[in-house]
C-alpha cells in the first residue's frame, strides 16, 4: 500500500516516483537512476508537466526519421524499462527497430532483469547480453564503450532516450543519428542528439508511437522534408524560453 | 571503487551522488530520498551550483533569528544525515539547538540508523524516537504528524533542511518560526518558511555555523533589526530571477 496521502499536492509525481522505485526494487533501476529521475521531475516541473507543441514537433521529426531508417535500435537502460517497457517495445514493432540493453551503471543481473522485463513486455529479441557478438564503440571510457554488433554498433538510428552526454557524443562520433528523450533542455545529451524530444518520456512516448502510425504512409521525400524542417537548436532554445516563461508565471502565483 | 570515470564532465556531481547513494546503503536515506536529492541537483544546476550573495543574506538572517530563539530545533532527516551529520551536530552546538530526527517516509530502522550516525558525529542526544514523549501536530496527516513533545512541539524556531512543504506548513500552523534549506526557489517549502535558504545544504550549512559564530556577540535590538530587514518572498523571487539569468547565460554558451 503506498504511503503517499491522497491530499498532497504532489501525489501525482510522488506516485510515478512510487514506480521508479518499485523497479529499484524489481532490480532494474540502478540507486543513481532514481537520482537521475529526480533530475528530470525537476525539469518536468519547469516544462509545466506537460507535452509542449516545441515536444511535439520533435517527435514529429524523430518520427519521420525512425521511418526513413534502415537499421533503427532502440537502447534500453533501467529507467526506462520501469517506466514504459511496454510502450518501448510497441515502438521497437511499430517501427521494426532492434532493442538493445545498454547501461550506465554495467551490471549484470541488472541487465538479465531488464532482458527479462522487456521480454515480458512482448519484446521477441533483446540484444546487449551476448559477449560473443559484443563490441567496443571508440571515443569513450571502458565499462560503457560496450555494444552489440548487430545492434548499435551497425544501426544508422539509435534512439536513446534518458541517455548520458558522454555515450550520446560517442554515439555521434561513430556516425549514429541519434534521437533522444531529455527534459533538460541545457543538457550535453540534448545538444548532442540530432533529435531532442523535450518531454517525459512516460507522456512523449505514446505520441512518439502513434506519431509512427500516423506517417508510415508518408514516401521518402516527405519524411526528408519533415526533418530537414526540424532545427533542433532553435526546438531548444525555445524550450529554454517556455521554461523562463513559467518561472515569470509561477512566481507570480507563488 | 567508484566507477564514476574522472574525466567526466559532471563528476562532480556524481561524486556528491555517490554519497547519498552510500547513506542508502548503510540504511540512512529512503529511496525516496535519492530522488528528492536529484530534484535539488537539478535546482543547483540552474543556480549556477554556487552559494549566491541571495543565499547569503538568508543565512544571515536564520543565524540571527537562530541566536534569538529560546527553543531552537534542527529536524534531521535521512539526506541530512548522510550528506552533511558533522555540520548539523556542529550547528546544535554552536546555537544550543536541540537535534530531533523526523522522517517523511517513517521507518524505524532508518530512525535509529539516523540517531547513530548522528551520535556517531557528536550528539549527545538525539529527539524522536521515544515513544512516551511523543505528541501529534495538527493539520498534517497521521503518519507525519508525529514529533517530541520536547522537540520539535515545544520548540519556538525550527529549522527543517530539506523538508516537504505539508509539513513546514503544520509547522508554521503551530506558530513555529521555521528556517529552512531548499534548492527550489518556487516550492510551497520555500514559500511557507519564514527564512529560506535557496542553496546547497553541503555548502550552506558551514558558513551558516560561521555566521552564527560571528552574530553570537550582538545583541538582541541589532539580531533584530537583521530580520526585520530581509524579506523572504523578495529574497525568493530573486532566486527566481537568478534562475533565469543563469538559464539565459547557459543556452547562449550551449
């Protein structure tokens, strides 16, 4: 039984913080992921703790992007595999992209927990926990510089969302387009990707999905023509301004 | 060993991360806990993660509205104790503050992990866990509303770092003053407190014994008039306005 009163104010984040940390407890969040969580409820409060029309946009593009892909991989972390790993795997169908376990924090039963998660979740195929098609992604140190062959490592799209700054700039440097989920407008991740979606992954994702319905109709032209029209850097900068925008507002309502 | 490599951009960060990670593990923070903390990082992050002249002001003013309370309590919680338990204890000391632990998510393991590390770094004694002289506050719900009858329910100021904003509202109900330490410059904590201390409790909490020190020499009419001359919802709403310099000063560079 939660222990969170109905009468607080902020019932509503404290129960999604309830599902993150029913999933330290399944195993599959790391301690650092819940920290990490509490980052984003942060910036989620300065969005307004809502899907912005700049958020939609970007899924729009991230959309057109994942459709035009030919080897599209999804990694999936702990975070993620708490909050929506049934929604992660009816993108990974919907768009016939591979999901792929990468961590941050590398642990092996950590790892089988997700794999296992995933796989209940309808995922046929996970990759990330087979040494022998493993291999090593340049630019970045030891323990996260690992990848699958037949996953990231050939994929031309990664989408990875709620990742670090450090893997995300690897990623890059490989040659990867990558598409990211990143509530912190400011962040190395979000300025690294070719696509930010500002948003919490828990509201964007279902969008980001039905968003892949909705154009997989689309040719190839104009698919081009959606991304070419996305800037990301002005998509965050705007996303900057909402956020002093509701800090004029909620100031003055405080 | 940590695993955090060294030539990470955030190290930092995920050093101070480390730490409340380790206070979780010895059974002194909740999970819940982790999560609070990342929310403050997020916060310092905006603030420019340094001790503002802002901050500085309110801690001025809490060391004086400290020296002039009659019953003055430190209400302890779990981040508390694993981030910074030597300063609290130091801070009772220098002010004569009694020290009582009260927990937003009760747990009595984690209280007497709580009143050990405590007693470990100085206390002689720690309020909270006795259950003969335990009262209730109004106007909060059962589970949170209990405190010491010589603690927290006789005392005239109360500082309470890194506390809910349900319970610093009990707080003020029962006519306490209430000094507080909040990273969140629009949180109902901050806007319910009489003195807030929009800064990092670990940087904070030392130059507010420092001021306590220096203050301790002044008399009652000048103690006063440093209170009566900060005005915290000004002082709040220029946190605010920093948020937004330092936001507009970071997506320029971004």
């Amino acid at each position: 039984m939660s222990l969170i009163p109905k009468s607080h104010p902020r019932a509503k984040s404290l129960f999604i913080r309830e599902k993150l940390v029913k999933g330290f407890e399944n195993g599959l969040v790391a301690k650092e992921g819940l920290l990490a969580q509490g980052r984003g409820e942060a910036f989620d409060y300065l969005l307004g703790e809502k899907t912005s029309r700049l958020a939609k946009n970007a899924i729009r593009a991230a959309a057109a992007q994942l459709l035009l892909a030919e080897r599209p991989v999804i990694s999936v972390n702990g975070n993620i595999a708490a909050l929506c790993p049934k929604e992660i795997v009816k993108l990974s169908k919907q768009i016939k992209a591979k999901l792929e376990v990468n961590l941050f924090y590398a642990n092996k039963t950590r790892k089988q927990a997700i794999i296992k998660m995933l796989k209940k979740s309808g995922a046929k195929e996970v990759l990330g926990s087979n040494p022998k098609t493993s291999t090593k992604l340049d630019g970045i140190d030891s323990a996260r510089r690992i990848v699958d062959k037949n996953g990231i490592f050939a994929a031309d799209v990664v989408v990875v969302p709620l990742e670090d700054g450090d893997r995300t700039m690897a990623l890059r440097n490989a040659g990867k387009i990558v598409i990211t989920f990143d509530l912190n407008p400011l962040s190395r991740t979000s300025h690294t990707a070719n696509i930010t979606i500002v948003d919490n992954v828990t509201r964007g994702i279902d969008l980001l999905i039905e968003e892949c319905k909705k154009l997989s109709k689309r040719n190839k032209d104009s698919l081009q023509k959606i991304i070419y029209n996305f800037d990301n850097k002005k998509n965050l900068a705007e996303n900057v301004i909402q956020i002093k925008n509701n800090l004029t507002r909620r100031a003055r309502i405080a």
